[in-house]
C-alpha cells in the first residue's frame, strides 16, 4: 500500500479529556460516550493525534487514518480516527488499530 502520509498539524485532535458533542461539533472529536444521558469514560493514554492502520475485523480491510479520539468506558477501547483517503470519521475498537506513532510512516 503506497500512502502518501499527511503532516498531523493538519488535523484537530483532543487529548486528555473525553469528548462532548461540542467536540464533535468543532472537528476535533468523532464520538462521546455517554450512558443515562452522563458522559462515561476517561481518555486512553496514546499519543494523540498520531499515525494508524485501521484494519476491518470482518473484511481485513485496511485503510491508513490519523487517529483525533481515544477513550476507554467500562466496556470498550475505543478510537477515532479521519480517514487520510477522504477525510471521513472513522471509529472502531483499539484492537482493530496499528497505532504507527507521530512520526510519518515511509
């Protein structure tokens, strides 16, 4: 796969906190994760934004992103990422990402 790997200063990300809709709202947040109408969760401990491989635990798809979003609930680890082809949100399990690190892939 020949990716042409974007500079991550191009992309809003947030870190340290978990997302609210206004976040999401802003472009810097794919989800927020709320339960009984109270957010949920604390934010994973990851280099955000960084360089990722999402990889379709169905289809093995793989589609390279730069992950914004990263938090962990009571059930879940989860990611969210913009996808580097189209610019569209993507969100899916940590178990279903390559974190690659914030220096650009070759």
């Amino acid at each position: 796969m020949n990716i042409e790997w974007p500079n991550l200063s191009n992309y809003k990300a947030i870190s340290g906190r978990i997302a609210t809709e206004k976040d999401i709202d802003d472009g810097i947040a794919v989800f927020s994760l709320k339960l009984d109408g109270k957010y949920v969760g604390k934010p994973m401990d990851i280099d955000i934004p960084q360089y990722a491989i999402h990889i379709d635990n169905e289809t093995k798809e793989e589609t390279p992103c730069v992950v914004i979003q990263a938090e962990i609930s009571e059930l879940d680890e989860l990611i969210g990422c913009v996808n580097i082809k189209d610019n569209s949100h993507l969100v899916g399990m940590k178990n279903e990402f390559n974190l690659l690190g914030t220096k650009r892939p070759k």
